[in-house]
C-alpha cells in the first residue's frame, strides 16, 4: 500500500466514520417507537427529503457508472443515462402519491403485493426487490474497494470492510432515519466535490479542446449522438433505470417516511433537476479519460482513475472521499430497504404474531447478514454495470404489473405472476447473449401484454380498501 493509500484510506475512515455515528446518533435520539425504525416517524422535511433523492442517486448510478456508460458506449449514452435518473424521479411523483394514497402505513413493496395479491406474488416481490438491494449495495462496495486499490494499492479487502462496517453500524442501530440523516450530511460534502475534479480538468487543459481531439482520434464514433450503439444503450438505460426505480424498496421506503405529499413532490422535483448536470459531470469524466488516454484497469472506475491520472494529489484525495461517502450513502440506503424486507416479507411471513420489538431486532439482524453477504460479493468485483443491469431487467419485467395493481382493480392475481415469470424468463437469456436493448423491450412487452390481457379477461375487482386496512403500523 502506498502513501498515498493509506492517506485516503484514513481520510475515508474518518469522513465515513464521523458521518455514520453522527447520523447514527441523530437517528436514534428521534426513535420515538419501533415503527420510526422503519419509517423514521413519517415526518421528514423538504430538505431531508431532497437531499437524501440526492444522496441516494449519488452512489453507482451517478459516481461509477454514469462514466462507464460514456467511456464504453459514447454520447447518447451518457446523456441517456443523465435522462434516466432524471425521468425516474419525476415519474416516481405521482406513483409516490398512489403509494400514499392506497397504503398511508405501508412499510414493503412485497407487503403491498401479497395483500393486492397472493402469496406467491409477494415472494416473487420479494426475490425481485431483494436482489436490487443486493446489488446496490454490492457495486456501490466494489466500485469505492476498486478505486481505493487502483489509486493507493489499498488491499479489496481492507477497503469493503472500512467502508462496510460503518455503513452497517448507521443503517442497523439507527434505522431509516438514521440513513435519511447521514444521507443529508453526505449530500452536502458530495455535490460540490463532485465538480471540483472536473472543473480542475478543464481548467488545466484550457477547455474541453483537448479532450474532443482525444475522443475524435481514438473514438470518433462515440461523438455521433446518432451512433445506433450508443443510442440504443440510452434507450435500454431509460427503461432500465426508471423500472428498477418504481420497484426500489429504498425509495418506496422514502415515500413512507416522508411528512406529507407536498414534501415528496417538491423534493423529488428539485431533486430531478439537481441530478441531471450531476449526471452530465460525472459522464464527462468518461470522456476525458478517453481523450486524455488514461490508463483505465477496470472500466467500472473510470472517473477514478482520470482523476488520478490528471489531478492534484489533494483532489484525487478529495474524490477518494466523496467515494466512500457515496458508497455508505446508496449502500446505507440499501441496508435500511433490506431491513424492513428481512422482518416484514421474511420473518413476519413465517411468523405473523411477532411484536415490534422482535421486528426491529429481526429488521437489525437482516442488516448483519445482508451486509456480511455483500461484502463476500463484493470482494470478488464483478462488473458494477453488468450487476445493474441485470437487477434491472428482472424489475423491467415486475414493474408493469406491480405498479398497475395500483390503479387497476381488474388484474388478477394469476395474471400478474405469470407476467412476471414469463418477462423473466423472455428477456434473461437475451440479456445474458448481449441483447441488451432487445432483452429490456421483451421483457417489459411480454409483461404488459400478459397484465393487460388478463385484466381484459378477468371479472371480479379488487377492493382497494384492504389495501389500507389489512396493512397497518406495528405499533
């Protein structure tokens, strides 16, 4: 390990540590019940709310893989990407008022679905859900564990621990309000430093010129917005990341902490607004390791290593810090969703008399074994992109007929299992041959054509009202 590894490893245990207890702290000092462990009391404000959609967007979807789409597929594809997060949110607003509207105490997507429902839905749910968690918090460990090694030869192992223990201590002893909590301290350090390195950048080379000239020379085709390879990862990027959205427990579970309606509108707004140039930023740092021929060792830490490669020691140390702030913040967000899927979709399942205390410990222990599991993946650093990608399809195919249960009380229980199941098993083994557009279009058709054909065919209707009494608060 070099010096300069162990700098950004001590400065990465220090923000991130600070970060976790501080939150941590705030988180259970506002415990108020059991039930705040899941839903942080229901009363969060516009700026927790806004920064916490920030901090959330902040790990592998805007740090690592933004800049991997760019440096792997081109132009379209980085503005794809910036357009899918954007889009995700706003289309999220009213779904959230739907969510709120026919659940005001939910707490899962799994528990909505078994009562709109059955049984196998909800498992089909929560297997679904369950593996986005997972990812998430497997690539935002691998991408900070890569960075740390390329940058400083930070052994994979050192970083996912000193980056996991914290994250797993806020999100099992605080709960959800203590990830919304570190969240907005993590959102303030972020934003700007994520502009400092590529504002450096342009500023030492005198303007974007030379990295035009690079990319015109090694990748002209990555220019062309019409480019049909960058296009159509665009494309896929935009299904892809607004399905996964609808059916990401992390955001359902934000929706219910939240103090009223105008709240999540107006902070799922800013927050839409704020992401895109966001986007757009780390993006560019794709190109500019194209342009600036940076040695790039995993694709899935470009922005890393252009920074490495081109910046002050003190802003690559800087970037180091807002990498394990964004990988405990996605990855903190990942650990409190799993939380209330482990005690209310896993355990209360099997045992329906449990009191809120045994949830709350039920809803802690699933954040040790989800987070000891993550780390063991991690470890083995996969490709972030791939990771998401797949977590992506299966929700491609599980969004049509989860999200519509919502408002159609004519889609049967048959009708939205076999959609799933037949989206799944229609789009994987095109995603897995490298049809990555034509797999997102099967699966989320061959869904939506099922949904709709079996509310055409079926004849009773859902009475939303069991929705609201059937799924209840525990305490």
């Amino acid at each position: 390990m070099t010096p300069f590894g162990w700098l950004i490893l001590t400065l990465g245990i220090l923000v991130g540590g600070g970060v976790a207890v501080i939150g941590t702290y705030i988180g259970k000092r506002q415990m108020k019940s059991h039930e705040h462990f899941f839903t942080g009391g229901r009363n969060v404000t516009m700026s927790l709310m806004t920064a916490t959609w920030i901090a959330y967007a902040v790990g592998t979807g805007l740090i690592f893989s933004p800049a991997e789409a760019a440096y792997t597929s081109g132009m379209s594809a980085m503005i794809g990407y910036a357009l899918a997060l954007t889009i995700a949110y706003l289309v999220f607003i009213p779904v959230s008022r739907k969510i709120r509207d026919r659940i005001p105490e939910g707490h899962t997507i799994a528990e909505y679905t078994k009562v709109r429902y059955n049984t196998p839905m909800q498992l089909l749910t929560t297997i679904v859900t369950v593996i986005y968690m997972f990812v998430l918090l497997v690539s935002n460990l691998i991408g900070a564990a890569l960075v740390f090694k390329h940058m400083g030869g930070v052994p994979m192992i050192v970083s996912v621990l000193a980056i996991g223990i914290p994250t797993l201590y806020f999100a099992g002893a605080g709960g959800v309000k203590a990830a919304i909590v570190t969240n907005g301290l993590q959102s303030l350090l972020i934003t700007p430093l994520i502009i400092l390195p590529a504002a450096y950048i342009l500023t030492d080379l005198g303007g974007p010129g030379p990295i035009y000239q690079g990319v015109l020379e090694n990748k002209p085709e990555f220019l062309n917005i019409g480019w049909d390879a960058s296009t159509q990862f665009a494309i896929m990027i935009i299904f892809a990341v607004t399905s996964a959205e609808l059916l990401n427990q992390s955001l359902w579970q934000r929706i219910y902490t939240a103090k009223n309606q105008k709240v999540i509108n107006r902070s799922l707004g800013a927050a839409a607004v704020m992401v895109f140039p966001m986007t757009i930023v780390a993006a560019f740092l794709g190109f500019a390791a194209i342009g600036l021929d940076t040695t790039v060792p995993h694709t899935s830490i470009v922005s890393g290593m252009v920074i490495f490669e081109n910046t002050p020691s003190w802003i690559a140390a800087l970037f180091a810090v807002v990498v394990v702030l964004a990988a405990s913040s996605t990855g903190g967000d990942a650990l409190a969703g799993f939380s209330s899927i482990f005690s209310f979709d896993v355990v209360r399942t099997i045992k329906p008399s449990i009191t809120a205390k045994q949830a709350v410990s039920a809803g802690r222990v699933g954040v040790v074994i989800f987070g000891l599991l993550g780390m063991v993946i991690a470890y083995q650093a996969p490709s972030i992109l791939f990771l998401l990608l797949l977590a992506d399809l299966l929700a491609c195919a599980a969004v049509v007929p989860v999200i519509a249960g919502l408002y159609s009380a004519r889609i049967p229980a048959w009708g939205a299992f076999t959609a799933c199941v037949v989206g799944i098993v229609a789009g994987l083994p095109m995603f897995l041959a490298g049809q990555s557009l034509p797999s997102f279009a099967t699966a989320f058709g061959a869904a939506t054509l099922i949904t709709l054909i079996s509310a055409a065919a079926s004849k009773k209707r859902y009475n939303f009202s069991k929705l609201a009494t059937e799924i209840e608060n525990i305490s």
